[in-house]
C-alpha cells in the first residue's frame, strides 16, 4: 500500500521551617522497562528536587540564549557555573526552546525528533505519498509535492522538514549515540553511559554560540524508548518547599523585556503576570518567555510568515501552566529525597511522561520545539515553541500517540485553538523535558534573585547551592566544545548530500527491480465499519477477537474496532 489517510492527537503561606514542609511520596521502582505507574507526589515540601541542568556557559566562557533584559535579566542566567557544563557545576541560561534543549531538543532546545508523519503510532496527513528510494529508504511528500521528510536507512537517518521552514536531522547509531542537527550549526550530539546497569545518556547541546549540557534516561514504555530528562543537581527540601508554597504577599517584578524584539513580536499573545503571588506563577512567566524567545529565532531562521489571528495564552489557559509547574516542582522535589545521599537511580515510571498519562490528573504541556502533527480530520498543521496543549482523556494501553488540545497557538499554519492532534509518545516526552529543564533553569535563576528587585528573601536554609545527582556525576567527560560543533555541521552536510540522491531517486522512480507502482491509496477513517474497511483492505491476516473490542492485523497495518467502528490504526 502506497499510504494509508488516518482520522486519529499546601495552599497557605510557605513554611520557613524546613520541618513544617511535607515531604513527596514516590515510587523508588527504576528500570528502563515498563513500570507500573507511579503514585501521585505529596505536596511539596522541603525535600530537594531536581535542581537545574540544561542550560549554562560553555566551558569556560559565558553565553547567554534565553529572553535578554535591561533591568531584570530575562529568563536566562548568564556567567557562573554551570549545571550542564563540563565541570558539572551548575548555572543555565534558560535556552527552553533551542533545538537542544532535550524536549526542545529539537526545538530545538530539549527535544529529539520522532521520525515522520505516520511513525510512533501518529496518522498520515492527507494527501501525503511516500516514495521508495533505490537504497530502501522513503521519501514523503505534502499533496504540493515538497518534501516533508525522508528516510535514509543506510545511514541510519531521519530528516524532516517542518511546515515553518526548518530543517531537523537525526541520526542515531547502533550503540544509542545520536547526532541532532538544524541549520546554522545548532544541535546536540548524545552519548550513552551506563549508571547501576541500566543507560543514561549526556547530550552536549551547542546552540546559537552557547554550550551546555543535559542528563537524560532510557525507559522503554508502550513498545518505544522514550528519553525522560533527570536533573544532574538537586536543591535542598527548604529551596523546593519556598518555591512550592504561596509567598507571604504578591509582588510586582519587572523582567526588562520591553524592547526585546521576541516581547514585542508575541505582545498580543502573551501577557505577563503584572504581580506573583508565588514562585510557580514566576516560574511560568519565565517558561513562556523562554518559549517564546525560542520560536521568535526560529521563524527568522526560517523566514517564516508572521503570525496570523493567534489564540493567546488566556489567563485560565496560563493559570493551568502555572499548576503543571506546580506539579513538577513537587516531581523533583520527590526524585531529591529519593536519591539524595542514597546513590539511587531516578524513578523512570515516575519521572517521565508514564505518569502523567496515568495518574487521572489533567496534564498541560507547553510545546519546546517545533513539530508538525495530524488533527482529528486528518490535515496537517504544526505547534511551535510556547503553544498551550492539554491531554484529551487517558490513552490506549498499547497506544504509541496521544491526543492532546490546542488551548493556544499563534495561526498561520498552526493548529487551531481547540483542535484534536495526534502526538507521538516520543514528541510528548520531549515536551515535559523541555518544561522540566526550563523550570529547573528559572529556578536557579530565582534562588539567585531572591531577595532582590522586588522578589521575595527565601529563608536562609533555602540558599545552599544544590547538589550534584549521582547519576550526572559519573557521566564520562563531555567532549570538547569543538568536537560538538564540528559533529553537528558534518551531519549537515552529509544530511545535504543524502537529501539530494534521495529525492533524485524519488522523482526518477523506483530502480529496476522494485516493485510495480502502487495503486491508489486506500483511506481507512475513524468511525468506518468492518464491511468498509475489509471492502478496501480484503480480508486481514490475522484477527483477535476481545469482545467488543477487534483488532484485524493487515500486512502493514493493525486496524481496531470497537462495536463494529474504526477507533484507531496503527
């Protein structure tokens, strides 16, 4: 089959007394993999949670890439020591949403790249064909015959490009070693290591001039590996249990954006809080900015249009942010008490996106990088760095994607407020490392500030610097600044190249001995009967029978009805 079309996307005032903050309760299971799901986090109290590890200067020199200030440094730390850097030591620079930060990774900031459209369980766009290449590969193509993304199996590589204009390359070796790549020279490249028998792994990020690094696990869930991000420091309970409380009284902060280009540019999109009652509403402020300062560079590089009729970020829509935060302030508070002094690993089904997808709880992601997913109807459209989207319902126990909602995009080629999309399991993880990295970030960036500019004094137990996480600490050293840059430009160029013989391959047809040209290609939708589909498909290989519940198994497709109706494909 040519292509297949898919219809599928404490509440009073904080305790001084360290004594007086509760302590989380997580699940210390740790194995990469599958978990039962972890229990949900006490309220936070004073046990140390993950501290920041993604950002920092290079080594040795000191760079900044988060949102830029006047008076009050933006979301971004500049100078000192840095928690990603190759001394270990910690300082960021608030950079959530560069092609590297490990969930913006890609967005380029935390985020690896899932494949493309159709991989990791999400549906095929409409009108999109896939071509064979002579060498085994595949090249996808959008109905106006542009290139979407092609395979290169050889090579072990993946490139993709994005309904805003840029360009991702990943290629990733038999030993778990990737090499993540935009162009103007931004990515990551990532080394595995092991820690207690099971793999880490340490992506050394350069982006736009800054070098820093990020400490991620490999946790096998729903039949994928995702990549959960791990902090490499953690601060002390009184620290997490300040920033989780309410503050005595709110306060006015001027961050010193007026006259940056990015605030300017997404000003009707985005409003900062004009006081903070607490470090939670501060801290979704600085994921924002961040956000936004991200995919403010990413349109320039790519030329993209400007936006057009945005949703913005509403109040309701930010007070959910400022809650997730919330939670995942606690998350790493439970991960410090876990492993502090005990040489313990991180809790995987804990830590990464397996419990937000089973603890009931409603979930809000804020999106770290650039990627384009299929809405309920089937039409492509994308998400960019600062958009607003909420799990829709509790996946599918074997389910490889998720449906979220858009609560707010900036138009043009963006989803639409309100739409059903369909993202991959790996995207949706890259999307709570980019959050978590981004918060770890703001809050160093905030114990820095305490006390200062209108900000709260934290008590003096919550100032101790944080400690370095085990499992960052016996990483092998990171490779020169140097090295890192030269890897990402070589896979540039060697991405060029390839790109070019596969879609020379792709307009000239298939070689001699490949098959004949596909047929039409068949449309299974969601909501068709057995007759429809068995009347388009024949009749299946294989069929399991659970009730109301079918599954007919096909050469290259797994189609499940429930009462006789398509609800999902694969």
């Amino acid at each position: 089959m040519n292509m297949r079309r898919v219809r599928i996307a404490f509440s009073g005032k904080y305790l001084i007394a360290p004594m007086a903050l509760l302590l989380f309760a997580y699940p210390a299971l740790c194995d990469d993999k599958p978990k039962p799901a972890a229990k949900p986090a006490a309220k936070p109290a004073a046990k140390p949670a993950a501290a920041s590890k993604s950002g920092g200067g290079s080594a040795g020199t000191t760079h900044t890439s988060g949102p830029t200030t006047t008076s009050h440094t933006s979301p971004t730390t500049s100078s000192g020591r840095s928690a990603t850097t190759t001394g270990h030591s910690p300082t960021t620079t608030g950079g959530a949403g560069n092609a590297a930060h490990g969930g913006t990774g890609a967005s380029s900031s935390h985020t690896a790249m899932s494949t493309a459209h159709g991989g990791g369980g999400t549906p095929t766009p409409k009108g999109h064909t896939v071509v064979a290449t002579r060498n085994g590969g595949t090249v996808v193509k959008r109905p106006d015959g542009r290139v979407a993304s092609f395979h290169d199996p050889k090579r072990g590589m993946e490139v993709h490009h994005g309904l805003n204009g840029n360009r991702r390359v990943v290629v990733e070796r038999g030993d778990h070693s990737r090499v993540y790549a935009e162009r103007g020279g931004r990515g990551y490249v990532q080394r595995p290591y092991m820690y207690h028998g099971h793999e880490y792994a340490r992506r050394s990020y350069y982006y736009n001039g800054r070098y820093y690094h990020a400490y991620y696990g490999r946790y096998y869930y729903h039949g994928v590996y995702v990549n959960p991000y791990y902090p490499s420091y953690y601060y002390r309970p009184a620290y997490y249990g300040w920033v989780y409380n309410p503050w005595v009284a709110p306060v006015p902060y001027a961050w010193g954006w007026a006259g940056n280009p990015w605030y300017g540019y997404y000003g009707g999109y985005f409003t900062p809080y004009p006081v903070y009652a607490n470090a939670s509403l501060w801290l979704t402020d600085y994921l924002i900015a961040n956000s936004l300062q991200a995919a403010y560079q990413a349109q320039l590089n790519a030329q993209a249009a400007a936006m057009n009729s945005p949703a913005p970020l509403s109040p309701e829509v930010k007070q959910l942010i400022a809650d997730e935060v919330r939670q995942q302030v606690a998350l790493e508070n439970s991960e410090a008490a876990a492993t502090a002094g005990s040489n313990a690993e991180p809790n995987a089904a804990s830590s990464s996106i397996q419990r937000m997808l089973t603890d009931g709880k409603p979930h809000v992601f804020v999106a770290g990088a650039d990627l384009d997913v299929t809405d309920a109807g089937g039409a492509e459209c994308a998400l960019s760095e600062g958009d607003a989207i909420q799990l829709a319902g509790q996946p599918a126990p074997d389910a490889q994607a998720v449906n979220l909602t858009v609560l707010a995009s900036k138009g043009g080629k963006e989803c639409s407020k309100g739409d059903t999309v369909s993202v991959a399991l790996v995207d949706l993880q890259d999307m709570q490392n980019h959050m978590r990295q981004t918060i770890d970030e703001g809050m160093q960036d905030l114990q820095k500030k305490q006390g200062h500019g209108g900000l709260p004094a934290a008590p003096a137990s919550a100032a101790a610097p944080p400690v370095e996480s085990p499992m960052a600490a016996i990483a092998p050293p990171p490779p020169p600044e140097s090295e890192v840059a030269a890897e990402i430009n070589q896979q540039s160029k060697e991405a060029d190249q390839a790109e070019k013989e596969a879609t020379g391959d792709a307009a000239s047809g298939p070689g001699p001995n490949a098959a004949a040209p596909a047929t039409e290609p068949v449309s299974i939708d969601i909501g068709q009967t057995v007759d429809q589909v068995t009347a388009a498909m024949g009749q299946p290989v294989k069929m399991v029978n659970l009730g109301a519940k079918k599954i007919y198994v096909y050469k290259d497709i797994k189609v499940t009805f429930v009462d006789g109706k398509v609800t999902d494909v694969q």
